[in-house]
C-alpha cells in the first residue's frame, strides 16, 4: 500500500473541495494503473464533511501515524499549497521515523 500525502486545510472551504476531487481523481487514476494508493484525503474528505468531523492535521495526526506505519512507501503529491501544508510535513516526518521510502510525485 502506498500512502498519498497531498494539501488538504485550507480557510476557505471551496478550496478544500477542490483538493479533494483533484487527489482523488488522482488516486483514481493510479489505482486503474494497479497502484494500491490510500489517500487519507480521498478517502476521509466526505466522511468529515458529512459527519462534521475536524478537518486540521492535528485530529488526525494518530490515524494518519497508523496508516504511514502500514504502508510501504509515501508519495508526496506537489500540488499548490504543498510546501505550506503543515499537515504534509507532519506526514513526511512520521515516514522517516518509520523508515518508509518516499518519493515526490511532480505534478503541473
């Protein structure tokens, strides 16, 4: 399994939608390649939203540790807002203290 990390918080709702449909559409794509991605943004964004769950990194900071500890390796996804997310640097520093491979993913 491999762990997508992607921006996600934002203070302005719509772009959080947005980031949502765009990893998701993303992990759609490598899964119809045969990549076994889990996205915890694809996969929570509806869920938090329709259940008003929190939505900073801080909430899910355990789950995501759980989820890094049982994937194999991390893609970082470069998407605009990537180098600010306090969320995506949380994520790459539990991949190294679970000495999982990461690779950068380059996108537009």
């Amino acid at each position: 399994m491999i762990y997508v990390a992607s921006p996600y918080t934002h203070e302005d709702p719509a772009t959080m939608d947005h980031r949502y449909n765009d990893i998701a559409a993303r992990c759609a794509g490598w899964a119809q390649q045969g990549w076994p991605v889990y996205s915890p943004i694809a996969h929570w964004h509806p869920i938090a939203k329709k259940w008003e769950l929190p939505r900073d990194h801080k909430y899910w900071l355990f789950h995501n540790s759980e989820m890094i500890q049982l994937c194999r390796e991390m893609w970082v996804v470069t998407t605009p807002g990537w180098k600010e997310s306090e969320g995506m640097e949380a994520d790459r520093k539990l991949a190294r203290v679970y000495h999982k491979k990461v690779k950068v993913i380059h996108v537009p």
